[in-house]
C-alpha cells in the first residue's frame, strides 16, 4: 500500500491541470519525495515540548475533526521540490522574489491544497478515515508563542517525523532534494510501514550545526531576519506577507508572494550540502 500511495501522489503532481505556470506549460515541482511515520511515534508528543502544548498529535487531529470515532495510525507526508528554472530565477534576486517563486508561493500551494484534499479522497475511497490538518477546523496559527509564530500542525514536522529531512538554521528543512519546496500531510487510520529516520539528529542536513561552516543564507536575507543565533520570524513575517507583497504582488497577479531568498543561491539549495 506505501508504495500505491506515493504512486497516487507522485502522479497527482505530475497530471493535475493545477501544477503547471499560468502562462506556460512548465511544472511548478519537481517529482514529490513521499515518507510514512506511525502515529504513536514518540516524536509527536515529544512536539508538545518542542514546540508547544497546543501542536496537536495525529489522534488528536483525528479526534477534533472525526469526533470520539476518529483514529490515526500512519501520517503520510510529502515534499513538492520547487524546480531548478524557478530556483535558478530566484538565484539572481538581491530584494523581492522572482515572478517564478511568487507563483509557485501563490499557484503551487494552491495545487498542494488540492493534493491534500484528492488523497483525503483517495483514501475514503478504499475504506480508510483521512484528514488533512491543514485543513482540519482545528487548525491555528498563533503568533506569540515561547517559539515564536508556530501552529497546531507544523507540515515541516510532519515530514521531518517521516524521514524526510532536518531543520536548519533558518528553520527550513532540508530535504534530499534540497531546501526549496513546499510541503503537506494527511493523517489516516491505515497501517504503513514507517519510512525511518537516517539523520544523526534534528538538524544534520545544515552545514552551520554539522560543521560550523557556511551560514551563506545569512547574507541572504534583504531584511536581516537571519542570524548564528537563528531566524526573526517576526521580521520575515513583516517582509513576506507585507512588503513583498506590496512591492511585487500584483504585477506578478498573486495574493501571496513568499521570499525565500535564503533557500536560493545557498548550498542546500536543490541537494543535501555535503561538507565544506
Ligand atoms: C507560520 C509559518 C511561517 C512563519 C514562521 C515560520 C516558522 N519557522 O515556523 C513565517 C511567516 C516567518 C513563515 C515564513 C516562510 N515560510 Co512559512 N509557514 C508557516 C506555517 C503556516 C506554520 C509553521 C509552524 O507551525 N511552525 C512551527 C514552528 C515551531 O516551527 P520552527 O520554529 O521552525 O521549528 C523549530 C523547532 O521545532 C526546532 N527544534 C528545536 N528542537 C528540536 C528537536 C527536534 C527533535 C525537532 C524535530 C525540532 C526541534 O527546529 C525547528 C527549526 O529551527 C507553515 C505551514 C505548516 N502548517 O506547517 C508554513 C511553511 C513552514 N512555510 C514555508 C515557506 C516556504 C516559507 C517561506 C520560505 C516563504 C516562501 N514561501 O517563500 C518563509 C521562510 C520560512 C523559514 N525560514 O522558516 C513552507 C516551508 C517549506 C520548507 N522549505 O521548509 C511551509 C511548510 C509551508 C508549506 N506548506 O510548504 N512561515
Ligand atoms: S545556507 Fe548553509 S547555513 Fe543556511 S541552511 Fe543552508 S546549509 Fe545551513
Ligand atoms: S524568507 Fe524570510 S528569512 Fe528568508 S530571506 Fe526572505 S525574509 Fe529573510
């Protein structure tokens, strides 16, 4: 069945009607990474210290949407790599995103959207219980917490959790396919095998906590939210949902833009960096 499932995904990507440019016939995404975690896996109530007490575990999830009769088992999660054109073209920004990654931001996670809601039906449709959090009523983001902005799902989480990745030091996961790439979940009372954690810890992927070196996302960022001791979220909020947005929004026909100009033209950028 895992092997279905990520069949169904990856075809998903590459069929549907949503995961190509408006004005072009190119793809948003590169072919989806897909990993299983059970859902009692100790790391998501471990989350509730991580993170916070509100960060929901898959059953709770399960509970608040399905009521008394909901059950998780397995969370599957997906990484959607943005491709190289796009990557590329953001490369060569010193202020405001690319027309490429603002409709990726904006068109791509609209297609994500869509990604949650068909394998939600995929799986009613074989008999299973299915819910994506993100679109679970229960679903918050808060924008004081002890860490700062955070939300009762974190998607990032999810797949680090299924073996997909580690943090960094801007806090983006780093994938086998890179830094660049959107990502979601569904959480479902069917039984995977989980796919297993290789990293030695949390954030092994990133050159600046494995080695001490690089730290190139740093100088990356137009409005100094980055740091060695981290990411102002607060500062990378302001820039990407306002002035981003302000500047570039609607000559690029978006309603959100992203940045990301700190997971372009850094190391960890399409790959897992090796040592430098
Ligand atoms: C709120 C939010 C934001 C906030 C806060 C981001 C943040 N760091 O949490 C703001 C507005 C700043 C933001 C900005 C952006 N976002 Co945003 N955002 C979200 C949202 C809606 C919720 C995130 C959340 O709940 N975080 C929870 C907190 C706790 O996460 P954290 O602080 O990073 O977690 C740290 C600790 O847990 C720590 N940690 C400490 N000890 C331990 C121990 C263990 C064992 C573990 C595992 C971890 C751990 O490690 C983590 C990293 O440092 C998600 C969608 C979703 N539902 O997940 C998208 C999401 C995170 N955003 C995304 C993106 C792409 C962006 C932008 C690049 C904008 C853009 N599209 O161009 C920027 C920059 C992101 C960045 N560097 O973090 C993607 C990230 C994909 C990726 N490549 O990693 C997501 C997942 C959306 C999606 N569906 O793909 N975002
Ligand atoms: S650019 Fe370097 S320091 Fe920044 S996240 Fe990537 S590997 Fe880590
Ligand atoms: S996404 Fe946020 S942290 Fe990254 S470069 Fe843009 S403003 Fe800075």
């Amino acid at each position: 069945m895992e092997e279905q499932i990520r069949a169904e995904i990856i075809r998903f990507v590459r069929e549907s009607p949503l995961s190509r440019f408006p004005d072009s016939s190119e793809p948003y995404f590169d072919e989806p990474l897909v990993g299983f975690v059970a859902a009692d896996d100790h790391l998501f109530t471990d989350y509730k210290n991580i993170i916070g007490d509100f960060h929901q575990t898959p059953q709770e999830v399960m509970e608040r949407t399905l009521g008394a009769a909901g059950r998780a088992a397995s969370v599957i999660s997906w990484i959607l790599p943005i491709t190289k054109a796009t990557r590329e073209s953001n490369r060569r920004e010193e202020q405001y995103p690319s027309r490429a990654w603002a409709q990726t931001r904006f068109f791509g996670e609209q297609m994500n959207g869509a990604m949650r809601r068909h394998l939600v039906a995929w799986l009613e449709e074989r008999g299973q219980q299915a819910v994506a959090p993100q679109f679970a009523a229960s679903w918050q983001e808060f924008a004081e917490t002890p860490v700062g902005i955070a939300s009762t799902w974190s998607e990032r989480h999810a797949a680090y959790a299924a073996g997909l990745g580690t943090f960094s030091l801007n806090d983006a996961l780093i994938t086998p396919k890179g830094i660049s790439h959107r990502c979601g979940s569904v959480i479902t009372d069917l039984a995977l095998k989980p796919s297993g954690r290789a990293y030695p810890d949390h954030r092994h992927n990133c050159l600046y906590f494995r080695n001490g070196s690089c730290g190139l996302c740093i100088s990356r960022c137009p409005v100094g939210a980055l740091s060695r001791e981290g990411h102002d979220k607060s500062a990378c909020r302001t820039y990407v949902y306002k002035t981003a947005v302000e500047a570039v929004a609607e000559s690029f026909g978006v309603a959100q833009t992203g940045c990301g100009l700190c997971q372009t033209r850094v190391p960890c950028e399409g790959g897992i960096p090796g040592n430098r």
